[in-house]
C-alpha cells in the first residue's frame, strides 16, 4: 500500500535539516510495510494537493517563511479541509507561528496568518532568542525535547497546549505547540522526531489507522536513548530556569 508525504517548501523551509524528519517518517513507514512517495511543494506552485497522508513543513529564514504564508494562503480552504479530516500534519520551528492568527514582523507589519490556533507572533531585529527547552503537553503529560532558534516570542498564548518545564537559554516562553485533530505545531527545530519518537509514534500509528492497517510497535533504541538522555541532561542541568 502506497502513502504520499507532502513536503511543503522543502526548498525554503529547510533551514535545520528539518528534512530529517521526512527520512525518519519515510524510515518508520516503511518499516509499517508501506510504498512511500514524498511529494515537495515550492512557492512557484499553482496548486498544493492535500489529498496526502501525512504534511510536513520545517522552518526557515523569517523572509522565507512569509513568502511560504503568502503562498499557502491562497489554498487555505484546501488546507483547512484537511486538517478537519484528519490528515496527520506537523509544522515545525517557525513555520507553526503560520498557524496561528498572525505575526507582526519586526518592522510592524502585521501578516495574517491562517487562522487554525488563536496564538500570535511578534518579532523583533534586536537578537534572536536560542536555547534547549523541555515541553510537557498539559493533557497527556507527554515530555518533548529540543532546541528553538527564533526571532519572535508570541504575544498571546490562547490554545499552545505546552508548558515550557525547562529553559536553557534565552527563550522567554511559558508556553509553547498547539494541537488539533493529527494537527502538530511546535518550535522545535531540526529532526524533532528523532529525538521524540513518541511524536514520530503518534503520527505512524495516525496514518496506519486512517488505512485501515493495524499498527506494528516497533522499538527504535536509539532513538529512545536520544530523547532520555537529552531528557534527564535538560532537567538536571543547573543553567536555565524552570519556566513554570
């Protein structure tokens, strides 16, 4: 059985290897038996097919990123639609802050974004703010690593479903990612289902479940170990703040 990635702006929104994440999707559906086809989108694009089984889109350049909402806008129906039924989607780095009402840039011009999630952005020039942090999503309790490299804080925090628990750096967040229905958004960057395979998890089992395919556990130790160890490093460190 065959399933589509749609890989949006994989040529302008790669900026960390966010890439990987579409390898290790690839990998872990494979591994589930499937044919996998990765199809990329680009702003050049007259139209984006959301007939897919799983949307990825990383980050990028604040320049690029607002030419990928400008273009993305245009099919924000199609989108919407998708979302609603259920395709497993996940928006990582800067690309999440799309999803929300708007940003305002740094100069003060404010973009529309696209309006899933309540949540806003507002950037500045002045620094970026960068560091390691530990979300925990309220509901599940589930606990997610990373690294945020980004250029504006939001401003208003309405439907982000994670506590930042552990800070290091000088990210000012409380609050951080947004869910709905297999919809993911978080600032995470770089191969994020690397090091939280229980996100790489979720989506697998989604896709498998929207097949009809019943879902095989399969262990992946070294990707385990990545997200403990970086885990029990994070909280036990004694730089940063718990953020809560």
């Amino acid at each position: 059985m065959t399933v589509k990635i749609l890989y949006l702006y994989a040529d302008f929104m790669n900026l960390y290897g966010d890439n990987g994440n579409v390898r290790i999707m690839q990998r872990r559906l494979e591994d589930q038996g499937f044919n996998v086809v990765i199809e990329n989108s680009t702003v050049y694009d007259d139209d984006i097919d959301f007939d897919a089984d799983f949307v990825y889109m990383g980050s990028g350049y604040e320049s690029n990123r607002n030419l990928a909402l400008a273009h993305l806008s245009r099919f924000k129906g199609s989108l919407l639609r998708a979302v609603v039924n259920g395709v497993p989607m996940l928006f990582t780095g800067n690309s999440y802050d799309l999803l929300g009402k708007g940003i305002t840039t740094a100069d003060g011009t404010f973009l529309e974004g696209l309006g899933i999630f309540n949540y806003s952005f507002k950037e500045q020039l002045e620094k970026r703010y960068t560091g390691d942090v530990v979300l925990e999503e309220v509901a599940t309790k589930d606990r997610f690593v990373g690294f945020v490299n980004r250029a504006g804080i939001p401003d208003s925090t309405e439907d982000m479903c994670c506590d930042a628990i552990k800070v290091i750096g000088n990210v000012p967040i409380t609050k951080d990612a947004a869910r709905v229905h297999n919809l993911l958004g978080i600032s995470l960057i770089g191969p994020v289902l690397l090091k939280n395979p229980n996100l790489a998890e979720f989506f697998v089992s989604a896709i498998c479940n929207r097949k009809g395919i019943e879902y095989k556990e399969i262990f992946y130790p070294r990707s385990t170990r990545s997200h403990e160890k970086t885990l029990k490093a994070l909280l036990e460190t004694d730089a940063g703040k718990k953020a809560r």
